[in-house]
C-alpha cells in the first residue's frame, strides 16, 4: 500500500497528530535533561516509555484516526503529564 491509496489527513486529525508530536519531542529533550544532569531520569525514561506504548496502542486501536477519541485521550494524559512536571520545577524552585 504506498501513499496514494490513503485518504488526506482532515485538518483535526493533523491538529492531534501535531500535539502528539510536539509531546513526544519535548519528552525526549527532557530525556537528555535528565540523562545529563542527573534529576528525574525514572520519570523520564518512564514518561517516554509510556508515550511510546500509548501513542502506537492507540494508533493501532483507533486504525490510524488520529482525531479517534482514544488517541485524544493520549495526548490528554500526556498534556497532564507535562502539567504535572511544571508544577514540580515550579516547587522545586520555591
């Protein structure tokens, strides 16, 4: 199957693959923050293991949909993931 057998991406599934996307590189830049200095690697090795197994259950579940509610819920989870990071830098620093 090359790529002109498959229907064009709608604009809300390329929003949620984007999100996903930019989620998943800030996890592995905070893996090499991590691996470098030493601060949070069980987090970030665990965060980024847990990305990586959500995003392709996900995928394969909702048969490549990125705008399938499931893969939405991914990239939610890991929305609060993130959120919950900042909250943490921003105690650590008070």
């Amino acid at each position: 199957m090359n790529s002109s057998d498959l229907p064009p991406l709608t604009g809300e599934q390329k929003r949620w693959a984007l999100g996903a996307a930019a989620l998943f590189l800030l996890a592995v830049g905070f893996l090499g923050f991590a691996l470098n200095t030493g601060v949070m690697r069980v987090f970030a090795v665990g965060w980024l293991a847990l990305m990586i197994f959500g995003f392709v259950g996900a995928g394969r579940v909702a048969k490549g949909d990125f705008a399938h509610p499931l893969f939405k819920a991914q990239v939610m989870l890991h929305v609060v993931a993130v959120g919950l990071l900042v909250a943490v830098i921003i105690r650590a620093f008070r």
